[in-house]
C-alpha cells in the first residue's frame, strides 16, 4: 500500500510534507519567473544601447577626478553592472542666496559643482521603461547609487534614451 494508516507515504514521508514542499518549490519557481527573467524577445544578443545621464550635485573636486571616462559602474545594492562612463560634464554649483539688502540672486558655491555623468549599459525598453540588462529599472527622476572601482556616488537619472533606435 502507498499511504499507511498514519498518513505516510511508503511509510517514511507524511503527505503534509509533500504539499509543503511542492508550494516552496512553486514559491521559487515563481520568484525566479520574476526578478530573472528577461523578456523572452530579448537575448543577450540582441539587447539594445541603453543611454543614461546620472546628475550628481554639489560634489567636490576630488570627486570629479574620481569619476572617470571608460570606468565600468555598478549598482551598490545588487553588484549589478550598470554600464560604462562615456562623458562626464562639469558646471559650477548654483544656489539662491539672500543679499544683505534682501535681493534674491543666483550664486556659484565656492569649490562645489554639479556633474552629469553620461553612461551606456545593455538592455531592453519596453513599454514600461527601460532595463539595464533586461533587470535593474532606470527611470528617470529616480535616485540611483552607483560605483566604480574609485567612487560610490548618490546620483540622479536625468535622461534615458535608446540609442538602438
């Protein structure tokens, strides 16, 4: 007989057990479906040049050397690669202050300055957005935290555009 009087199968194993296990086994069949799947039109072989530009503010210059064209960059939190640094543009720091005369005016910050660093990575638009290697989302507005070998930087997306297209 398969099932005993107790509820085991063959003996050994309590049908309790079985279902347990095939709903973990689904569980993780289901998360995989889910965060690692890339959309089956797209291969590796044929993602297309995802352009994004990252601005980071009021940085300092050690930081700017720091930032370097052709490094590779990576996202902090999931060591995913995120793609190259192709340019980097530099303008000084702006900020509102109040005059002693109570005017309102636009000055630079002394030894402060705002970097838009341009950067291409692998990956898929879709009608969603945009994915960097069909997996990490870059949507603009959003804050991203990303690294090379010389710098972690807090950086804003400014722009993503398909260059493929």
């Amino acid at each position: 007989m398969i099932m005993d009087e107790k509820g085991k199968v063959f003996g050994r194993i309590s049908i309790i057990d079985i279902c347990a296990l095939l709903v973990l086994l689904a569980l993780l069949a289901g998360a995989y479906y889910r965060f690692y799947r890339v959309d089956p039109q797209h291969t590796a072989a044929n993602f297309d040049t995802i352009e994004y530009k990252v601005l980071m503010k009021e940085v300092r210059q050690q930081s700017i050397d720091a930032v370097e064209t052709g490094a590779e960059v990576y996202d902090v939190r999931t060591d995913s690669y995120m793609g190259k640094i192709v340019r980097k543009d530099i303008a000084p720091s702006m900020a509102i202050v109040t005059k002693s005369d109570g005017t309102v005016a636009m000055a630079e910050k002394p030894e402060r300055f705002d970097v838009l660093v341009t950067i291409t990575v692998p990956g898929v638009e879709s009608e969603f957005g945009f994915l960097a290697n069909g997996k990490r989302d870059l949507n603009r507005e959003s804050m991203q935290v990303l690294k090379t070998q010389k710098i972690i930087m807090e950086a804003k997306i400014a722009d993503v555009r398909n260059l493929s297209k």
